[in-house]
C-alpha cells in the first residue's frame, strides 16, 4: 500500500492484547487506531485477579486505563466501535466499522491489522445462571480460585473434559461436585477416580441456582432436589466472531480460532492475531497482555523488513 494509508495498523480489540501490542506499536511511531466494541466477555467479573501491580483491579477499570495510557500518545486513537469488514486492498487493508456508544462509523485504510478481538461466552443452559456469574460462580480458576478456597464447589459444565476441571478445582477446595447438567460426560472411570479424590458427580439435569446474586446457597436439580452449594466454577464454551474477516482466506482450527505461527503472523500477510482469538485460546488478563507486546515485536520487525526490501 502506497504512503497515503490512512494509518499504519488496525487494533480490532480493545483488551489486554489489543492495547498492549497498540502501546507498544504507538511507541515504535506507528499511526495506530484501536477499534473496540465494548462487548468484553468479563465485563460481568467484579474484580481481576493475577496482573502484576494491578490484583484486584475491576476488569473494566483496566481497559479504561489502558485505553487512555495509549490514546495520550498523538500518533494513537481509540475508539468505540464494531468491525464489519476487513478487506484487501492495494497491499494493505480497508477497514470498515460502525460506531458504537455514539461514535461515528469508520472507514480507514491501514497497512496492517492486528486482530485481538477475543471470544465470546456460551454459558451452560441453566435458566439464572448469569445472575450468579462474575459473583458467586467463575470460569477461571487462575483468577479466581483464591477468592473461593475453602468453600463447598460446584463445577458446572456440559463438556467433556469437566474430570479434568472438578481435579483443576480441588487445589482450591476439598469439598466438590460435579454438575453435568445432563449433557457433560463423565466417563465412569472418570468417575470412580474423582471419588478417590473425593469429588462426587451428579448427572442430573439443573433447573436452577439457589440464593442471591452474590451469595449462592445452592443448585436446585429439575426433580426438585436442591443441593447446598456457596461457590463454583463454569465451564463454558467459546466460540468466535470472525465474519469481518471473510473473504481474506485466513486459516482457522477446528475451533474457529486463528491459526499463527509463533509470533502471531496469520496465514495473510500483513494480518497478525493475539490473545484469546489465537490457539490454544482464553489465557489470562496478564498472558493476553504480554501475546501482545510479543505480536506487536514482530510487526515492528516484519515493518523494518518491508522497508530494506524496498529499497
């Protein structure tokens, strides 16, 4: 693309690996523009745990720093909006976005684009769940497990891998049962060696969760049953939101997610991913961070590269 690009990178993300790799990219005097929609998949957790000098933080706290931290810079704008397309053009790219929360549409040529856009959550089908989420229940144990030692657990989900999570729980609690909800499996000799460990399972289908919203009390079954649960954890599901990309043939897994090489260059040139979006997919707060400085690095590198090229 010819010098009269609009900027030098699109950011489509604005969480801890957009702002991370924008800040850096900013700093190496790109003409960055962070474009966000404002749908965080944590924006219902009260508090982030695990990120170095910021534990404790509210989630939505640590974007609106990170936003301004990045927008003070002159060659760096944020800005609330939805990606709609991205399209090649002329060796670059052309980005076009709806504006969100009063912000006016986009339509910005970019050299590069950098997607960081993360995930979004599929929640077991259990009636009130969400009113219990981001309080009472989790999906993290890394950044919230700490917060729950000690109490009587419930780990909720329908995948297959809820023996492996119910064991992941037992470093925080001794005392946990499994919740399929009638879908998730559970071999039997997955069951038996959780009994080992003390873990029961209940294969019973959920009706709904007993309590207030941040006080869980218990998981009530659809016969009618309730069992006495203070806490928990979900395994939910991810799936991604990719559409904008269409027609740029990037290569996914079976997933959905984007496939990059080690240092988050996607199969198109001149498109990088990091964070969530990437394989092998959520990650925490301070991890998504630091995928992207790491991919920001590169596009600097790849940007350096392209100049002694041309020459």
């Amino acid at each position: 693309m010819t010098s009269r690009a609009d900027v030098d990178v699109v950011v489509v993300g604005g969480g801890p690996a957009g702002l991370s790799a924008a800040l850096n990219l900013v700093r190496a005097r790109q003409r960055v523009l962070v474009l966000d929609g404002n749908r965080p998949r944590n924006a219902a957790t009260l508090y982030s745990h695990g990120f170095l000098t910021r534990d404790g933080i509210s989630p939505l706290e640590l974007r609106r720093l990170g936003r301004d931290e990045v927008a003070a810079y002159d060659g760096a704008e944020v800005q609330f909006a939805l990606v709609e397309k991205v399209s090649a053009v002329n060796g670059g790219f052309r980005v076009t976005a709806s504006g969100v929360r009063g912000a006016p549409d986009r339509d910005v040529t970019s050299r590069r684009v950098l997607v960081a856009a993360g995930l979004r959550e599929v929640l077991p089908s259990i009636a009130n769940l969400r009113a219990f989420y981001g309080t009472a229940l989790h999906s993290c144990y890394e950044c919230d497990g700490f917060e729950k030692a000690g109490e009587a657990l419930a780990v909720v989900g329908e995948s297959d891998d809820l023996a492996e999570r119910a064991l992941h729980a037992s470093m925080w609690s001794d005392d946990i049962i499994v919740f399929t909800n009638g879908v998730g499996k559970v071999s039997d000799d997955d069951e038996r060696m959780l009994a080992a460990h003390g873990i029961r399972v209940e294969r019973r289908v959920v009706s709904e969760l007993v309590g207030e919203r941040a006080q869980l009390t218990g998981v009530k079954l659809a016969d009618g049953d309730v069992i006495a649960r203070t806490a928990g954890f979900v395994r939910p599901r991810w799936e991604t939101a990719l559409g904008y990309l269409e027609g740029l043939g990037a290569e996914t897994d079976e997933h959905g997610l984007l496939v990059v090489d080690r240092d988050g260059r996607t199969s198109v040139p001149g498109l990088y991913a990091a964070g969530d979006i990437t394989p092998p997919g959520p990650e925490q707060l301070i991890v998504a961070a630091g995928a992207g400085a790491r991919v920001s690095a590169t596009m600097v590198r790849d940007t350096v590269t392209a100049r002694t090229l041309s020459i």
